[in-house]
C-alpha cells in the first residue's frame, strides 16, 4: 500500500517502525483509536499534508523494499560468501 502511495494507519508494535515514521504514517499508541481518528481528520482536512505523506510513504517503501535496493543487497550478501 506505501507503494502506491496510501500513508499507513498504524499502532506502534513490535517491527513497524522499521517500514514507517511520523513523516509517512499516523502512528499511535498500542489499543489507543484516538490518535488514529485525529489523524485521518487531518489527512481528509489537509490534501497537501496526505500528498507530503503519501510520497514520503512511497519513497519509504520503494528504498527500503523496492526491486533495485533488495536485489543489490542480495547480490553483495552472496557474493560475500
């Protein structure tokens, strides 16, 4: 979904800041649904915050995740064997 572009609802567990930070993604608290709604608020109330985060969200995704970064790291880890 970062991919295309959607900013990520999401509770910090576990792993999750790994793939998203407040610049990408309406974090909150574990079980807490306020933060949640108010950000979904300010992304319906402000089209150029959801376009900031949205791209932000894509980029994330595409340098961390995409076919170009994971298939170079992939190539040095066996040629390191």
């Amino acid at each position: 979904a970062m991919s295309s572009g959607l900013v990520p609802l999401t509770n910090y567990t576990s792993g999750i800041t790994n793939f998203v930070d407040g610049g990408c993604a309406i974090l909150a608290p574990f079980e807490e649904s306020a933060p949640i709604v108010e950000g979904i608020e300010r992304l319906y109330y402000d089209p150029d915050l959801f376009l900031k985060m949205s791209y932000a969200a894509a980029l994330r995704s595409q340098s961390q995740c995409g076919r170009r970064f994971t298939l170079e790291r992939e190539i040095k880890l066996l040629r390191s064997e």
